[in-house]
C-alpha cells in the first residue's frame, strides 16, 4: 500500500481489500476497492474498514484536528477521518493488500447504546460537518446537492440508521 501512496502524489489514503467473516453465521464476504475517483463515487463506495489502510500522516493529523475542534462525538469519528479523504478524492485501493474483519454477532458495535436524542445530535452534527468542509472546498451549486444527497445517505448507512430514530 505504500507503493501506492508513493506512486500517487494526490492519494491521501491506500484502502485495503476487505475480507468479512460472520463467525456466528460462517459467512465470508469480500468486498475489493472499487474504483471511483469522485467524491460522490467514493462516498457511496466507502467502507468502514478503510480506517485501517494507510494514510498519509500530515494529512489525517490535519483532519483528525479538525474533527476535535468542530465534532464533539466520538460516535462516528472514524468516518470523518474518511470522509476528510473522500472529498479530497485522494483514495486508491490495493487488491493485494487484505484486511480481514471478523464479526462475532454480539452487536457490540452497535449505536444502540446510544440514546434516541444522542442519535439526532450525532446524526445532525455529522451533517452539519460534512456540509463545513463542503462548503471550505468551494464545491459548485449543483455538486453541493449532489453530496448533500450522498451524504444524507451515507449518514443513514454508515452513523445512525434513520429508522432507529423512530424506535
């Protein structure tokens, strides 16, 4: 994955292969990088996982202070790390590099523990801040809305499922 960063000057994160095992259920899914260079692409694309390639480090330092100065949560924090990435379009992925997550079922990564007002906030300030570095990026009209959608979505897929919102 270091090649990959060397050999791309813009990459700012090489994103691993991602292998998942449900042991619970003996299931086994692979889920390879696909390709995309956009923000839109890669924000429907991204996979949690990805936190655990290799990032440039001035970059996600920058990124990881921001988050600390504009997003009180931890809930969610890896995927700001991420999307920082994702807007700046500097992913590439390894087929040859793996990353094998396992699941044991017990739910313990669930945002169940967090409380229905928790949830909101989270889901709001998550928006809120996605939407800032939007904006800092100087996106044109029409491509704001195209992210703000991809956001909203993105948001329900990967911080706090809508629908646990009316539980």
């Amino acid at each position: 994955m270091k090649n990959l960063l060397d050999h791309q000057e813009n990459a700012i994160l090489a994103a691993p292969t991602i292998l998942t095992s449900k042991i619970a259920k003996s299931k086994h899914r692979t889920r390879p990088y696909k390709e995309g260079n956009s923000p839109y692409a890669l924000l429907r694309n991204s996979e949690a996982a990805w936190i655990y390639g290799l990032f440039r480090t001035e970059f996600l330092k920058k990124a990881h202070a921001s988050a600390c100065e504009n997003y009180p949560h931890l809930w969610a924090s890896d995927h700001i790390a991420l999307f920082h990435a994702i807007i700046h379009g500097g992913i590439v992925g390894s087929h040859k590099a793996l990353f094998h997550q396992r699941d044991f079922g017990t739910g313990q990564n669930s945002c169940n523990k967090l409380g229905l007002k928790e949830k909101k906030q989270v889901m709001s300030d998550y928006y809120k801040y996605c939407m800032m570095l939007i904006n800092q990026e100087g996106y044109a009209k029409n491509h704001q809305i195209m992210m703000q959608l991809a956001i909203m979505r993105h948001i329900n897929r990967r911080v706090v499922r809508v629908r646990k919102l009316f539980v």
